[in-house]
C-alpha cells in the first residue's frame, strides 16, 4: 500500500498514560497523601498502519486493548507519547478547523445532543458550526432522516427518547457535514438486535454512497463480520493482526468442525479415535480435529463409522478470536 | 470578517438554545430570578446600612458608594451569567472525559468554553445595577458625556475580560490534577475584593490587590470615569495591559494543558 492512497497514516504510535496505584484501605489513603505510587500503563504500544479511502476496518480488542485511544489520538483528543500521525493529510493534534470538518468520531457511550431540546436544535447548531451551506445541509439531512426513519422523533425532546432513537439522532448529527473518515466507537452498544441491524445497514449505506473511510470498534462480532472486510486486532496496545477478516481464520484456526449425523449409535471411544468430541446427541455429533487433517478425517469417517452426513465448518470468528486472547492471557 | 461574523452567529445561536432550554422548565427559571433578585436586594441593603454608619469611605461619599456597587452588580450579574456556568461545565467535562466534544468542533475550543453556557436568572440583577446607576448619576447630579461612557464600557468590559482569564487559568488547573472540587469558588469568593474603592487597600494590600493581582481596580476604574474623578491614567493603562497579558497566558497555558487532557477510561 503506498502512501500516497492512504487516507489514515499510523507509524509506530504510542501513547502512555501514568496511573496512581493505592494501597487498600484506610490507611493507603492516608499514605497516598505524602507517598504515591504511579505506574505506566502502556494503551497503545507501536501500532502502524494505513487505511485507503472508502475502507472499513474493523478495530478488534479486549476491554483496555487500546481501541478507544487509538481513535481518540487519530480524532486530534489525545496528545501521542511518540509515533507519527496522518489523517487525510493532516496532524489530528493541530485540531485545523478544515481537518474537523472532515472527520466525525462518534461514541456510542457518549452524547453531543442538547438533552433537554428536540434533536433538530442540536442539528441547526452542528449547520452553524460546521458552516454547512443550506442547500448541503438539507439534502444530507433529507437523505440521513430517511435513512434512518427518524422524521416522526425529530420534534421530542431528547431525554424523551429511547437508545435507539437517541443513537440514530447522535449519527445525523455527527455526519451531518458528509464527514470523509468516520470513527465509530461502538456505536450499537446497548441496543437490541433490530436496531443494530438498521444501524449497520445505515453504516454500510453511508460508506457507499459518500466513499467514506471508516474505523469501526464494537464488542459486537457481529458488527465487524457484517461491515469490515479487513481487520486489526489489539492486545494489549499492541497490534497484534491486520488483514482481512476471512485470513484471521487461516492464521489462528487450529480446528475445523466436523458436523456428523450418525446412523447408528457408536462409542464416545470410538468417536475420539478421530478428534476432539465437542457434543455427543444422539444421532448428532461435533467434532474438532485439527485444521490440515479435516478431509482425511472426514474420509476416514464416512469409510469406518455408520454415518448419514458429513459436514465441514471453520469454527465461528468469534471463538477464534476469543481462543487468541485466552492464549495470549494465558502465557 | 467572515470568521467573526461566523463566531457572533454561534454566540446568539447558543443564547436562543439556553433560552429554549430556559423556557422548557420556566418554573425553575422564575425561581432562580427570584433569588437573584433577591441577593440582589439583600447586597444593597447590608451595603447601606454600612455606608449609612460611616457616610465616607476612603474618600468616597455615599451617592458616589452606591454608584460603585451599581457597577459591581452590572459586572458581577454579567460573571454569574456567562462565567459561573461555562467554567463548573468546563472543570466537570475535563473530568468526566466529556471535554471530547469540545476538542472535536472545528471552532476556536476556548471561544466555545466560554460561551456554550449562561445563565438568564441574572437579567433582573443586572437590570437592577444599571437602574442604579442612573439613579446614583442622577443623585451626583452628574451627566458624564457619550464619550465617558464610551471609554466606561470599554474599562467593564476589560474588567470582565480579566476576570475571565484569571478564573480561566484557574480552572485549566483541572488538566493537572485529578479533581478539585472547589476551583471554581476561588474567584467568586474574592469577589468582594472588587465590591470597595481600589483606595481602601494600603500597604500590602495594596500591592496585592492593584498591582500584583489587580482585582481591586475592577470596579473602582469603570466608577472613576463616570464620576469624572479618575485618580491615575496610568493605572488605567497598566490595568488594561496586565488584562491583555493575562488573556495571552490563559491561552497559552490552555493549549499546554490540553496535551494533559486523557478522557475517560473506557
């Protein structure tokens, strides 16, 4: 990938923190009067990477992986300990009105709407700040409300709205201006499976019709598997994947799952003799065996055992990803 | 030009919003008046029953007294109006990690910090200094020209604009240290440093309070000129520069300490 494409540039960011560790008790208060003990937490640890225009990357982490500071940074919030920044060709930390006007970072635990107004008084100010010409604003508005199907709450006071409602509104004010680079910070949180689906349909709709760049946190597989074709993933601050989605199978897979439907009944010995056996009920069977032997084993099955299907899976991403952080936890 | 007009639509922007927001819960509003209105009240009168006692303080008569706290009402209505709000809002968003949203906005962060808030409940008290003023000018038998009141203006407004940035660099403390509760009560509690003539300090005091940190000239300078007794130009000059001085370092300091600003854990 050569720079000149990439809309976000990231060398080697770091961005450390310094946090006081009290001792329990009355009597570590007291102590951290005159005594503290301060500790460097590490968030984000040499991370690099470069995302072209129109992307969607999924940032995948733990809690405290370094996901949330990593956007803050790229948003121009936090100041980096070291490492080189670049969004549409800007330092985010020079806060330049013409970068703001370009980007949107929206969190969903956090709101920018006017809570005790109708959503719309947030929407005229956002008009105002970010000097949207009329006719822009109404045709974005238009097609955002649309979108969203939101025409009917534009008129009720904010703290009157359900998550949902409130979560649709803090989108058309955040893109509003047709933001070029979209952070999103979890922006389903919270919400049940119906509107996290109208949420990742808007996402998926806005990134094609504006071409925008966008970087997407969730705790939702579901979210990344829907909308990002590429993803990073973060342990610890530091990276630890970035490719496609589909590679994270191919590197950190080490089973496939083996979907048999037996004939007749046979031993949990004699169906161990061909890999792990994850769920045993009668006449159905799962078993995981390892990546590189699943066909022989499938064929070895289908000859040996009295089977009336066979079915070969790759694990669900969810599972390879939860496997790579126990692992990574355990060592 | 374009800029500016940009910025003073956003200022009247936001003061219809607050005026929405007012208007949504207009019995808190009427109440809040009326506590205005009557601290107000209650200033004058234990203010009164002072100069009453003593006719004369540090060379100013009882009329020329009232007109003082005329003035200190005006600038102090106008601190509790824009100041109070903006910079409890301010101290509470660095803490809360809610400062976000203020970095984010592709306009000037320390324009918007000082303006996204206000208060209305201080209309009565500030409509109550400037009757008192005119009626403290009328009591004076005085008639100070448009250029007088020019130049008066121009003297609160750099009063305010100290003020601001004295408390502004106050609260920006709250990038450095994990939380401070109070910071926002230092200010309003040496008001009363300003609420005398500038003469009654000597000494120490003095120097403290007229050179150090000025805050003894805030009403005192603005006063002068109506009466048409202004005791020193110089003070003047040196009070209007030491304010412009204090603004550059409010930001100054304000854009070291936001390298500081860490949000909230998530």
């Amino acid at each position: 990938m050569s720079n000149s494409q990439a809309v976000i540039s990231v060398k080697n960011l770091k961005k450390y923190f310094k946090v006081y560790k009290k001792e329990p008790g009355l009597w570590g208060s007291v102590k951290s009067l005159w005594d503290r003990t301060y500790e460097e937490v590490k968030a984000v640890d040499d991370i690099s990477f470069e995302i072209e225009q129109g992307e969607i990357v999924g940032f995948i982490g733990q809690n405290g992986a370094g996901k949330t500071t990593t956007l803050k940074t790229l948003s121009g919030l936090l100041y980096p300990t070291a490492g080189e920044i670049s969004v549409l060709g800007f330092n985010p930390w020079d806060r330049k009105s013409k970068f703001q006007k370009q980007f949107a970072l929206v969190m969903g635990q956090k709101n920018q709407l006017w809570w005790d107004l109708p959503a719309m008084e947030t929407f005229l100010l956002n008009k105002a700040i970010y000097e949207i010409p009329d006719a822009q604003f109404k045709k974005t508005f238009d097609t955002l409300v649309q979108l969203l199907a939101v025409s009917d709450i534009l008129k009720v006071q904010v703290r009157k709205l359900s998550l949902g409602q409130r979560m649709k509104c803090e989108l058309i004010a955040a893109l509003l201006h047709n933001p070029k680079v979209l952070f999103l910070d979890e922006p389903t949180i919270g919400l049940d499976v119906v509107m996290q689906k109208i949420l990742r349909d808007f996402i998926k709709a806005y990134n094609q019709e504006f071409n925008a760049t966008i970087i997407l946190t969730s705790h939702y597989m579901g979210d990344v598997k829907e909308l990002c074709q590429r993803a990073i993933i973060i342990d610890h601050g530091h990276k630890i994947f970035d490719g496609q989605l589909d590679d994270i199978i191919e590197r950190y897979a080490r089973t496939k799952k083996l979907s048999l439907v037996l004939s007749k009944k046979v031993t949990l010995k004699e169906l161990s003799k061909y890999g792990e056996v994850k769920d045993y009920s009668f006449p159905a069977v799962t078993l995981l065996v390892p990546r590189h032997q699943a066909t022989k084993a499938a064929g070895k099955i289908l000859n040996e055992l009295p089977v009336q299907d066979v079915n070969i899976e790759e694990p669900p991403i969810e599972a390879i990803i939860r496997e790579v952080f126990e692992t990574k936890a355990a060592k | 030009m374009k800029k500016l007009i940009k910025y003073w639509q956003i200022f009247w922007h936001m003061r219809r919003l607050h005026a929405m927001r007012m208007l949504e819960y207009r019995a808190d509003f009427i109440f809040w008046l009326l506590i205005s209105f009557m601290w107000t009240i209650f200033n004058f009168f234990f203010f009164a029953a002072i100069v009453n006692v003593t006719g004369v303080i540090a060379g100013w008569s009882t009329a020329e007294m009232y007109l003082l706290m005329a003035v200190f009402t005006i600038l102090d209505s106008f601190i509790w109006s824009f100041f109070y709000n903006n910079m409890l809002q301010y101290t509470n968003d660095v803490f809360n990690g809610e400062f976000n949203k203020v970095l984010l906005k592709p306009i000037d962060s320390q324009f918007w910090l000082m303006t996204q808030n206000n208060n209305y409940a201080n209309l009565l008290r500030f409509a109550t200094g400037v009757g008192m003023l005119f009626w403290a000018l009328r009591e004076l038998e005085l008639q100070p020209s448009i250029l007088d009141f020019g130049l008066f203006l121009l003297l609160l407004s750099f009063s305010a604009l100290f003020i601001y940035a004295v408390w502004f660099i106050i609260s920006t403390l709250s990038f450095w240290v994990d939380k401070l509760d109070n910071i926002n009560e230092i200010v309003p509690n040496v008001r009363r440093s300003f609420q005398v003539p500038h003469q009654v300090y000597t000494g120490i005091a003095s120097t403290l309070f007229t050179v150090i940190l000025p805050l003894g000239l805030v009403s005192s300078l603005p006063s002068e000129i109506l009466l048409g007794r202004v005791s020193s130009w110089s003070t003047i000059f040196y009070f209007m520069t030491f304010t412009l001085i204090t603004v550059l370092i409010s930001r100054w300091f304000f854009n070291l300490s936001i390298k500081k600003y860490s949000g909230i854990a998530n």
